[in-house]
C-alpha cells in the first residue's frame, strides 16, 4: 500500500531546475527499437515494455515550465466543463473506430466539442458527415493540429485552479512517446496541448495559461476529486525516475494535490496499460466506483477484492473528512472474460454521464446503468452503445472534457456524523467567479430541511474576502438534509454539493443534530375520515362513528361545535380528552323516524371540530344524511333477488321476470358509480373495482343495500 503525504518544504525554483536537468538529461538518450514491431494501439506491447526499459526519449519533449503561484488546486471531471476535446475521423477501419456519432451528436447539443483535424480539407470532410446526422454543428470547434491517435484522454490537458479566480492547463510528456506509433513515437499526440493553448486563448473566452513538467504522464492513470486527492497505478513510479517525495513535491506545485495515492493495478497480466480508469472511477469528492469480477476468477477476484478494500479503510477517507462510499459494478471483462465491460470508463460531462456499453445492451450493461443511478442521482445517465469499445479502451479513453474557465466556484466544507445542538448553527462558504462577474446576492442561499420536512432557504449574508455565513436558531434535533447554492451575473448556477444545480432533492449534505433541548410535547390530531354520510331507505336512527386518534406525546383535548344541521342529529361525544397513544369514537346518530315525504330527503350540513394539536387547531366536518321512501306500489320488491351479499367483486341480480328499464349503483355520499341499461332477467354486475364499503343499487326508484368487502 502506497499513500504519499506531501513535503511542503520544496521551493518552486528547485523543482524548475530540478525538471529541467532530467529533460536535458533525456535528450541524449538514444532509440533502439524495431519499428515493424510496435502497432498502433492503446496498450503497449511486451516487445515495447521490453524495449521501454531500457530508453528514456524519443522525439519531441514537452519544454518545462515553472509551476503557477498561488493558491492551486486540481479541478475534477464532474465540476463545469465548458467543452470536450476529440479526435476525427469518428470512425476509421473496423480494427480501430473511434467514437460513435450518436455520441457526438449528444455531447454537442450542450458544449461545445473541439475535434482534432489534420487540415481543413478534413475539417470540410468531418463537417458533412456532422451535419448528415444532424449534429449541432453551432457546438462543434475545429483544431487543426497533427495528430497521432484517438486517445485524447491520454495525452490532453489537466487542469487546475490558480487562486480561484483562473483555469489553468498543465501539461506533461505522454507516457507513449516512448512506446511508439506505428513504429514511432506519439510526438504529435504530444504537442497537442501546446496547440490547445493558443486555440483557447483566442476563442475569445478568456486566455489560458500552460505550465508544464517533463514528467512521463498519461491521462487515464489519473483522477482527482477537485480539492487535494488524486489517484493513479504505480504506473507513474515505474515510468519515471523521481522519487516518491520528490513527485509529491511536482504534483503539489503544479496541481495542489496534497495527498497522492499509488495503487496497484489489478489488472496487469491481462493488459499492462496499467490505466486507474480501466478499472476505477471517482464521481464525487467522497465516491468512488470499483469494478468488481466473478469470485470464481481466483486470480484476479482478490486483487479488486483489495482495491475496493482500499477505500473501506479508516485511514482512507475523502477530503470532506468522511469515509468513501464505494460503488461496485459487475464487470467480469475488467477480469479477463470475454465480455465487454468497459464501465468505469465513462465520461462526466456536467448533468450527464455517458457509459460505454455493447451495440447490442447486455443484462450487465442494464446493470452497470443501474449501478450510476444509484450512486449518481439526480444526473441523467446515458448508456452509449458501441461495437468498437474495449474492456482497457473505451468512452473515457477518447474523450477529455475542458474545465469551464469562466466557472462560478462553491469551497465550502460540509457537516456530516452528529453536530452537538447549541441551539445555534453557522454555515459558511466561499464563491469565487472566475471570470470575475459579480456574485448576486440575494441568490446566495443555504436550503434546509429537518427529519424529511420541506426545504427552507435562508438567506447567507457577504462577511468580506469572498466568504458568506448564515446562522439559523432552534432548530430541532434530528436529521439535516442541505445544499448551498448561488448564481452570478454571467447567468452561472452554482451549488454544493455539485448535483444539486441540477437536481436539488437528489443527493444534499447529511448530518444529525444531537443533544439539544428536546420540544415542549405536543398532542397530534388525527382522523379517520372528515365527513358522515348516511342513507336510509326507511324511517330509523342510522349512526356513523368517526375515529380520533392521538399519535402526540400530550393530551388531546377536543370540541365540536358550530353544528349546522336539521335537528334530527345528535353527536357524542361533543367534548372530550384523549391520553396521548389513545383514541376515541365519536358517534353520529341520524333520527328519521316520523319523517313524512313523497319524494327524496337531502340534508347538508357541517360541523367544526376544534383540538389544541398546534397543527391542527380547527376541522372542518362534512355532514349528509339521505332519505328515500318512494317506490312503486305495483312493483313486487319480493322477487328481486341480489347475491351474495357482502361480496367480494361479482354481484348476481335476479329481477324475477320484472320488466327494470335500469340499474344504477351509489355511494353513501349519493354519488353515481354505476349504470346499466335494459336489464336482462339475471345479471352479473363487477363491482371489484369498487372501493370497500356501503352501496346502494337502484331499481326502479327502489334501493336495496349490498356491502362491498
């Protein structure tokens, strides 16, 4: 296990000199390889590891640069990209394609895509293919640059922040300058960087800075979490001859990265790219995703077994200060099988992931999508199907997005575990513009919520030098969800965590608040329904009941009042107290009797039921009672039969050789929920869709009740 703590005692001019000497050094190395060996291709073959060892240089050397001063820190893949950077042809010959248009076509439709082109006759070639598969070609930027291969990834830009208020690139030596191009080295891949330069500094954005190390470097070994950790293979100590201490020294003056972490690659012997993307990918300060193989595969299950373990350990832990939440997709291809399974080689490009999967999706490609829903919420994931991606070669490899160098930038640190409640509690963030528009401050806000309640935004006040707090009192204990967020005048929205500009209920902060002053208790209204309603077909008393629950930790007091209705109710009881966990039934008695009509009764009314729940101060009660005497007096109710009753779903009616036009079917609220017209002698009626309860059927201007269970 290898975790580099970084010597902050190095001086900037002692690592110019210090890069300098081993690029000079490396100049005089001379080639001794069989060119007809060595192939166009991602990996190295043994023959060039073989020839590898023994050489420093081939061909042209990125020039140093003295690291940037100032306040530094990496930028990560999922903060704002303004842009991604490719390579054309799209495709090429069947043993090497690129990328697929449908991924272009996508990317473009919200950054703009920088396409590497040999000339302009290509740029004219690459531009009719764009725009015959409806590519938003507005999006789409040329670079006209030579190249070597497809693999910007590996040879592209990483960029950092330099005193939050600018982007800068850092650049390095491909690790494949020395491996070889179809016999050569990769030198045009690597001057690519020097071309992207000049190209960014006059899209009239804002000019870029390139600082660069003769360090041997490749962009798939690499990934940062935009704070001070970064992660790569051993692949880095063996490719170069500086020290541990003396490459933590490098990368903490010209990207920030105060703590380092090398690990073995779980995959050598299957393939010696030995890349930390063919196998592992971060997608958030404090988450990571490993792959994971068979256990039958004895010889490679322990190996990731131990990786993921790796980011387990209570030594391990993200720069938040909390342990990593470690995602495992089922990637048997990562292990040797034949499958293709290329997963943690995808691309965040701001509210989207892109993840390789096969032209034809497989059950594990439906599983590795599921996999980035879960750990990415709020994101749209978006599977990219392909028959040219490789289990070490694949979307991330030919893809290298451009950190957005006019970003609105959140620092902040985040609560998490348990927080003592005083009563009192600050929250403090710094934004930074980095193109120096002007913060709108009332957009500046934490939003807040407590045990599963709704959001509340409070205002964060400016308190000088970039910084803006707000303190919120008494809140309760319990479980804390929030997230930050602001906007500038350029039209930038910003939040933290980063998701949440996208999707602000999708992933916020967490944290308990423990040990506060516990609230005063509180009685709890609840009831089992908010109206009665009753029908009867002769004159009796019909009674309802309404239950009313306690589910507070005080007694419940409760008052009926404001009755407005015929005199024929009477309600019990009007005034009451329930224990808390207790509940009591309030009986509504509806009186008929010595009601003389020749038609339909309807009354209407209401009541108010009064509680000291804070919550529940006052319930309004709905009341209705119908009464239905009329009938036919020639009709013969005897022989109308109706089976079963109570019934579960079909209801059998029997008219007894009567002549019924129809049949109608209500609720105990009146309410119509079934007719049927010029009845037969027997009919089966489904009722299952009705809801449980009291019906009333209707023949001819008779009603006959049925309960459905």
């Amino acid at each position: 296990m290898l975790v580099l703590q970084k010597n902050q005692n190095m001086k900037k001019v002692s690592l110019l000199f210090f890069a300098l000497f081993i690029s000079a050094s490396a100049l005089f190395a001379q080639s001794d390889i069989n060119e007809d060996v060595i192939k166009y291709q991602h990996s190295p073959l043994p023959e060039a590891l073989d020839w590898a060892n023994g050489q420093r240089i081939i061909g042209e050397l990125v020039v140093p640069l003295p690291p940037p001063t100032g306040q530094i820190r990496p930028i990560a893949e999922w903060e704002p990209a303004e842009g991604v950077l490719i390579q054309y042809p799209f495709t090429t010959p069947s043993t090497n394609q690129n990328i697929p248009l449908s991924l272009v076509k996508e990317m473009a439709k919200d950054v703009k895509v920088i396409i590497i082109v040999e000339s302009t006759s290509e740029q004219n070639s690459a531009l009719s293919q764009l725009n015959s598969n409806g590519v938003n070609t507005d999006n789409c930027k040329f670079l006209i640059a030579p190249s070597n291969t497809k693999w910007t990834r590996d040879y592209g830009p990483w960029f950092m922040a330099i005193d939050n208020n600018e982007v800068g690139m850092f650049d390095f030596n491909y690790n494949r300058i020395k491996f070889g191009h179809g016999g050569s080295p990769r030198t045009l891949d690597n001057q690519i960087n020097t071309h992207l330069t000049t190209y960014l500094s006059n899209d009239g954005v804002k000019p870029i800075n390139r600082y660069a190390s003769s360090l041997y470097l490749t962009g798939g070994n690499y990934m940062n979490d935009g704070i001070k950790q970064a992660f790569s293979t051993t692949l880095i100590l063996n490719e170069n001859t500086e020290s541990q201490s003396q490459l933590e020294e490098l990368f903490q003056a010209y990207l920030g990265i105060e703590n380092y972490h090398f690990r073995p690659d779980p995959i050598v012997g299957i393939d010696n790219i030995q890349h930390i993307d063919c196998w592992a990918k971060l997608l958030a300060p404090d988450k990571i995703l490993i792959d994971s193989v068979p256990p039958s595969n004895t010889t490679y299950y322990p190996k990731f077994e131990a990786a993921a373990a790796y980011f387990k350990l209570p030594t391990t832990l993200s720069s938040y200060g909390t342990p990593f939440q470690v995602f495992r997709v089922y990637a048997p291809g990562a292990g040797g099988a034949s499958a293709t399974t290329p997963y943690s080689n995808s691309l965040i490009l701001n509210n989207k992931v892109f993840v390789p999967i096969n032209s034809t999706p497989t059950a594990n490609d439906n599983a590795a999508l599921q996999v980035y829903k879960n750990a990415m919420p709020g994101y749209e994931i978006i599977g990219v199907p392909f028959g040219y991606w490789r289990n070490t070669d694949a979307l991330h490899c030919r893809t290298h997005e451009i950190a957005d160098r006019c970003m609105l930038y959140i620092k902040h640190q985040p609560y998490f575990a348990d927080i003592e409640n005083t009563g009192t509690l600050k929250f403090n963030t710094e934004l930074y513009s980095y193109c120096n528009k002007t913060i709108i401050s009332d957009s500046v806000l934490v939003y807040l919520k407590v045990n599963g309640g709704n959001y509340q935004a409070y205002k964060m006040d400016f308190s000088g030098d970039n910084k803006w707090e707000a303190t919120i009192t008494d809140l309760p204990d319990g479980l804390v969800e929030y997230y930050i967020f602001a906007k500038d005048e350029s039209g930038r929205r910003e939040s933290h965590p980063y998701i949440a500009r996208y999707a602000p209920n999708a992933d916020p902060h967490k944290f308990e608040l423990k040990g506060g002053t516990p609230p005063p208790p509180e009685p709890l209204l609840v009831l089992s329904k908010k109206e009665s309603s009753v029908f009867s077909d002769k004159l009796t008393v019909v009674e309802d009941i309404i239950t009313v629950y306690n589910k507070g930790n005080a007694d419940l007091t409760i008052d009926i009042s404001d009755i407005k209705f015929d005199k024929m109710l009477t309600i019990s009881p009007q005034v009451e107290t329930i224990p808390e966990g207790d509940s009591l039934k309030i009986t509504f008695s509806y009186n008929f009797n010595n009601i003389v009509k020749s038609d339909l009764i309807e009354y209407l009314g209401s009541c108010t039921l009064s509680s000291n729940d804070p919550k529940n101060q006052e319930v309004t009660i709905s009341l209705k009672a119908v009464l239905d005497l009329v009938g036919i007096k020639d009709f013969d109710h005897s022989k109308i039969v109706i089976y079963p009753n109570p019934t579960t779903g079909q209801l059998t009616i029997k008219n007894g050789q009567l002549t019924i036009k129809n049949v109608e079917i209500f609720d105990t609220m009146g309410r119509k929920q079934l007719s049927i017209i010029n009845c037969p002698l027997s009919i089966e009626v489904d009722v299952s869709h009705l809801p449980t309860g009291i019906y009333f059927i209707k023949i001819a201007d008779n009603f006959y009740k049925f309960v459905k269970l």
